[in-house]
C-alpha cells in the first residue's frame, strides 16, 4: 500500500511537471509570436482561449518569475498639436469613461507615424467607450480638419441608424477639432464635442492607451517603406486584430467585439 500511494505521487508529480512544460512553452510562443507585448494578463486570456486553465497569479508566475518574460513598455511620444481655436468646449465627460450604451461616447484623436525615409503621416482615429471598439481610422499625410471631418463621417457611416443627437464626440483642444470646419459640421449633425483640458492627456486616456497599444504592438515591431504598406497595415490592426482578436482588459479580457455584439 505505501508502494502505491508513492507511485501515485510520483505519477501526481510527473503529470504536473509535464503539464507545467507545456504550459511555459505555450506562453512563451504567444509571447514572441506577438512581440513580447503581452503582460501576463494577456497572455493569461490567450491560454483560455486554447483552452488551457491557470489563475492570473499562476500566469505571473510562469511567465514573469519563471520564465523571466515580461511585457515590452516603451515610452510615449508627445502628440500635442496647437492652434488658434474657433470654439473650445467644455470637458463632458470628466475622465468618466465608462458609457452605458453603444455610441453614446466617443472619443478621438491623432498620433503621428513614421516612413523609413522618416517623412511623417498621421493617423485620426475614433474609439466608442462603450467597449473600446475601434469605430474609425483613417491615416493621411497631413494633419488637418479635414482629416478629423472625414474620420467622424466614416464613423458614422458605420453604424447605420445611430442616433447624433445623443452622442457626445471627446478630444484634445487640438485646432484640427476647435476649427470652424470641424465644429460647425459637428454642429449641423447634432453630435455633441467634448474636450479635455488644455495640457491634460489623461482626460483623454483611452485614446493615448489606444495609440500605445497600436505602436508598440504593430508600429514599432516592423519597418514601413511605403504609404501602401503603412496604411494597410493599420487598417488590418484596427479593424481585426483589436477589434476581433485581442483581450481587452476593460471588457474583462473579452475583445470590443464579443462586448459589443455578445460574442
């Protein structure tokens, strides 16, 4: 009887150890696979996924203690662009975040990107709070009303039936969005603008953590030679790999699409 029960442990042990390799070598893959981007929580989602069953403390462990893996943090750029304003708006929402239906906030604004013969292009995009989904995104070689205006109309153009009136549209006091163009196109729709304050990023914060997460997990991990390749690149990240593929830690590592259709 003490024979069995030590070939039990012994068996016990050796299944746990052969499980543990595997699990360290699935997380390592997913780790490289994307870039070394992913935290443990991330990474955590993505073993759910596979169908593979560990506590985010396990995770941490395996990952970050174990394996000495650990998510690649870059710092941010400063994107602030100022001009002179036509109107400047109250801040509506007050870094209150969180929107209780779809398309009742949204939020907006431009990050700056670079060609490998580092001429600039920069990138309008537009997020719903609701889920964090990626509404819009259009990249152009200039910085401008236009931009912004073309940006919110394909927003629109993707949500057929919204209602504008009950929308609110958050930014930056950038002069692309305070200008007579942009305002007064806002104000003929009946969408309702928001700013943060002045010098303030973090009234803005899902949009600068959206551009983090575009930079450091498709920007910064390859080279761009060409408009073409820049611009399709971002269209793919935005539209399918955020929207559809990545956990999202604000939908309780759900992708904005599952939260917003009830995937």
């Amino acid at each position: 009887m003490p024979n069995a029960y030590y070939n039990y442990l012994k068996n016990r042990k050796a299944d746990y150890y052969e499980r543990k390799t595997k699990i360290q070598k699935e997380i390592s893959h997913i780790y490289h696979e994307h870039g070394g981007v992913d935290g443990y929580r991330t990474i955590q989602a993505y073993l759910l996924r596979k169908g593979i069953y560990i506590s985010k403390t396990t995770a941490h462990k395996y990952m970050n203690t174990e394996l000495q893996l650990f998510s690649i943090v870059r710092k941010k750029k400063p994107n602030h662009e100022k001009g002179t304003a036509h109107k400047v708006f109250e801040n509506k929402l007050k870094q209150n975040f969180t929107a209780e239906q779809i398309n009742q906030k949204w939020c907006t604004d431009f990050t700056y990107l670079f060609l490998t013969d580092g001429s600039k292009r920069y990138n309008c995009s537009i997020i719903d709070l609701h889920e964090r989904c990626l509404i819009a995104s259009i990249t152009d070689k200039h910085i401008t009303s236009d931009l912004a205006k073309r940006t919110l109309q394909k927003a629109l153009a993707s949500q057929p039936g919204i209602d504008t009136s009950q929308l609110i549209l958050h930014s930056d006091q950038g002069s692309q969005y305070t200008s007579k163009e942009f305002t007064e196109f806002c104000e003929s729709i009946g969408v309702t603008q928001s700013m943060s304050k002045a010098g303030y990023p973090y009234d803005n914060a899902p949009m600068e953590r959206y551009f983090n997460t575009l930079k450091n997990e498709l920007i910064y991990q390859h080279y761009y030679h060409s408009e073409e390749e820049l611009y399709s690149s971002i269209e793919e990240f935005a539209y399918v790999q955020y929207n559809h593929v990545r956990p999202h830690s604000y939908n309780n590592y759900k992708t904005p699409f599952e939260a917003r259709y009830g995937g």
